[in-house]
C-alpha cells in the first residue's frame, strides 16, 4: 500500500501550529504557493505535486501528524486578481489582506500583479491530534 501525500504548512516559528489548527477548525480550506515550489517535494513531511482526489497528511513545524484532508481543486491564480474563495479560504478579510501576508511571508518573489500562484483546495478527512505534543 501506498502512502499518502505529505504536507507540513510553513511557519516562522517552531511552536507556531496555528495553520493546522485553523484546519482542524474547518476555517482553513485553501492553501496557496509559487508554481515553481508548488511541484517540488520539500523533505520528509511535504511531497507537494497534490492533485484533486489526493488524502494528504497535514503535519505542524514539528513534524507532528496533525489532519487529513482530501484535495479538491488545484488551479493557478494571479497574484494581482485573487478569487474570494482563495482569500477567504486562506482565512483572510480580504484579496489585500492575502497579498500583503504572502509578501511578508516571500520576500525572496517578486509577487508582481500578473505572478502566478497555485491554489490547493481542500477539505478535512480527519482530526488525528488537537494538540501539538510538547
């Protein structure tokens, strides 16, 4: 048997498991990335590539087993042309509000109006742990 997909969602800090918890919650269903960072694996916890149909294991910066979740869609956007249901399944106000979190959070990418991003769409299987372990 196979195993699922991974993903661990970026975090500035170690003990930062607010994106797994806002999943868990049902208030995170989008997550969003470069294209060209999208495709690659990135370690033992993050496979990218994820596709409609794929169960995927989400993990915290600890490498803490945390959801499942099933994706849904995956389609590019624009950076400078934000769908509502990206911003706000990303858990933000506003289109704004998501581009100013993503410049802080790449300042490496020149996040132009035209730069495309990929958009994962998803839903949650499974709560495997509430809380992170210590």
């Amino acid at each position: 048997m196979e195993r699922r997909k991974r993903l661990t969602f970026w975090s500035a800090h170690e003990d930062d498991d607010s994106l797994p918890v806002s999943v868990m919650e049902g208030r995170k269903t989008v997550t969003s990335e470069t294209v060209e960072e999208y495709y690659k694996p990135y370690g033992e916890h993050g496979d990218g590539s994820y596709e409609p149909g794929d169960l995927i294991e989400v993990y915290d910066p600890k490498r803490v087993l945390r959801c499942i979740i099933r994706a849904t869609k995956v389609y590019r956007i624009e950076f400078g042309n934000v769908p509502e249901e990206v911003w706000r399944g990303e858990t933000f106000s506003s289109a704004e509000e998501f581009r100013q979190c993503h410049i802080r959070c790449m300042p490496h990418v020149d996040l132009h109006d035209r730069f495309e991003l990929v958009t994962l769409h998803f839903e949650l299987v499974e709560v495997i742990a509430r809380h992170a372990s210590s």
